[in-house]
C-alpha cells in the first residue's frame, strides 16, 4: 500500500480485476492489505464504491450486483497440504455490510491464476492440480488448470453459459464438501421441512454442501420460474421471509451472503438474458436462485454444486423436480443457460463435488481506495 504526498490522501493497493466463472473480483496479495479487519472493511467498501443509494457503484470498481461486488484475498499456505489460503469477501453495494460467512465458486477459480500472476505460485508448464484452502468454509478446494509460460492458460473452446467466447477450462473439485457451515449435508436430518411464514407454512429443502442453501417449490410460492428476475416483487419479500427462517433451522444466523435461497421447478422451456430460449429437454432442473436479495443471473458456483448434491437426496426439492434421485451430473436451468455440475457419493456419503469454470485476469495494477 502506497500514500503519495499529492496523493489527496489517496491509498493505492497491489491488486488484480479478475472474471471467474460468471463473476467479477477484486484480488489483493493478503501481504498488501492491514491486518486489521475493520480497517481492511473499509478499503473494501471505499474501492468498490459501497455503499452506493443508487445500487451502480459508479464510483468504484463494483458493478451494481452481488456478483460484481466481490473481494478475494490469496497468501500462500500456512501447512504442507495446501498450496494456497484464500479468503472471499462479498462487499454489499448499497451499505457498508462486507459478509465473510460463505466461499465463492464461480471466483475460487480465479485463485490459482492470480497466484500465479502475482507470484505467489510458480508452475512448469503442463496440467496441475492446485490445492487450495478456503477459510470461510475451512475447506479444501482443489482447481485442476493448465499452465503455459508460467500462467494460466487463458484460450480454448470451453463456453460458460452467461459468458461470451470461449476460454481454456479450469475444474473445480470440492472434497467433502458437507456442512460448510452447518453440522452436515442434511443440518436438520431431514429432505424436507417446514418453515412458518406469514403466507402460510412452507416446505422446504435445507442442504448444505459447499454453500447453506434453502430449496423452495416456485409452485409453493405462486412464483413463475421462467421469470428472469424477482427483485422488488412480493415474490422477493417472501422468499426472504423464508431464507431467515431456513437459517434458522440450519443453525445459522441469516447473514446476507448465506444461506442463499432457490426457487425449484421442473425441466420448463425459459426465455434467457441473451434473448433465446432455454428448451426443457436441454436441462435437468429449472432454478432462479436469490443473492444478496437479488435474482442470480446465472447461479453461484458454489450453489450449483450443493444442487448437485442435493439431487441424490430422495424425497427431497430437488430430486422432485428432477423425477430421479439418481443423477450424479445435473444440468441446471438459469437466467444464463445451463450450467452442469456433478456430485459423487462413497454409499450415502458425498464424497465430492465438481463444476467447470474459465477465468480471465483483466487488470493488474494498483486500485485507489480513497
């Protein structure tokens, strides 16, 4: 962190401006930023522009939504099991709140690249295997990429719905992924539950592998899950209601980041962001999942995978909507396309988690944060 004498108390910091998966971040070097939580909070919130009455950000780097308001922090690692330590910060666009209480799987794949850029990682050229470890989550994420000239191979043909063009695909695996940040899969031991709502009682799906979510019906909250976007509608209100609730029963304080909450529908043909249509034979499940109390343009990584997980689970939301509980690669319906991601089980106990990224660092240099 550097102060210039003109610099009209102006603090500038080593950072990258990355796109993982359907995402956008901030990454800082731990090294470059203070120690100090609160201090460190408000360099976030100045940089990205929060809080912002207007919801733009005009005035940083944030873009307006919860995930183009996102903040990473990478050091090397502290053990001989992993190769890197990261943190996710999601900063609130219009106040001053920055969560710390889920992981980002859309921008979990971005880590490794940004290690590598910033050099906090050297590899030879060739396919690797990195080992990562979350902090959020006290999780292990392992990102499988290819290096050439000691970066991140950034061209190929893998296309990410939500996405333009294609990029060189980098995988995600998420060992033991179960009770991020809950006690297990299934934190209430059951499929399903209910939860009370002043628009009557609710059953719900509570599952809890790589990130707490709640599963609700669309028909259960007259919601039309072809819609792209439920903000400001009685819809939103309600499914809040319903997510502070589900934390509750997960054992969870409802903080805003987690857990996050998911409308359910079976397989429907669905317009799309992009002015196409998405066809009901060309997805498994149809979800419109709410972030920050906004209607998710595709679905977080770290959601798609604990949809995965959660199709095995018989009697549950979304093995119903699917009409199987015995998919291990579900394709999910979103605003964006579809999105696949896979779940393996060792008998009844899920063992792992996988989703399919690419990631593009767009800027390097020093960001202010006035």
């Amino acid at each position: 962190m550097t102060t210039g004498e003109n610099s009209n108390d102006i603090q500038w910091l080593k950072a990258c401006f990355i796109r993982g998966g359907t995402s956008k971040g901030v990454f800082f070097n731990a090294a470059d930023l203070p120690a100090d939580r609160a201090e460190r909070d408000a360099l976030f919130c100045a940089m990205m522009g929060s809080p912002d009455p207007n919801g733009r950000q005009l005035d940083g780097m944030g873009g307006g939504i919860s995930s183009l308001s996102k903040v990473m922090i990478v050091d090397t690692a502290s053990d001989d099991e992993h190769d890197l330590t990261y943190t996710f910060a999601q900063v609130a666009v219009d106040t001053t709140s920055v969560d710390y209480s889920a992981n980002c799987g859309n921008l979990s794949s971005a880590i490794a690249p940004f290690a590598l850029e910033a050099g906090l990682l050297t590899l030879p050229d060739g396919e690797h295997a990195v080992r990562l470890f979350n902090t959020n989550t006290s999780k292990t994420v392992i990102a499988r990429l290819t290096v050439v000239g000691g970066r991140a191979q950034v061209h190929g043909d893998f296309a990410l719905p939500g996405v333009a063009g294609t990029g060189s695909p980098i995988t995600l695996e998420y060992p033991d992924p179960a009770g991020s940040r809950t006690s297990g899969l299934l934190p209430t031991g059951n499929a399903t539950d209910i939860v009370h709502d002043e628009g009557g009682d609710i059953e719900v799906s509570l599952v809890d592998a790589c990130l707490p979510m709640v599963f609700v019906r669309a028909s259960d909250v007259n919601a039309d899950p072809t819609q792209l976007s439920f903000d400001g509608t009685e819809v939103m209100a309600r499914l809040e209601r319903i997510r502070a609730a589900g934390a509750k029963l997960m054992g969870m304080e409802p903080a805003q980041a987690a857990p996050k909450i998911a409308v359910v529908a079976p397989p429907t043909a669905a317009p799309l962001l992009d002015g196409t249509q998405l066809e009901a034979e060309g997805h498994d499940v149809l979800v419109r999942t709410l972030s920050m109390q906004k209607t998710h343009k595709a679905v977080p990584g770290t959601g798609a995978m604990c949809i995965a997980a959660a199709a095995s689970i018989k009697g549950g939301i979304i093995a119903e909507a699917i009409g199987s509980s015995e998919l291990r690669s579900v394709r999910i319906g979103t605003p964006s396309g579809a999105v696949t991601a896979g779940a393996r089980y060792d008998g009844n106990a899920l063992a792992a988690t996988q989703l399919v990224r690419s990631a593009r660092i767009l800027m390097r240099g020093e960001v202010a944060a006035p």
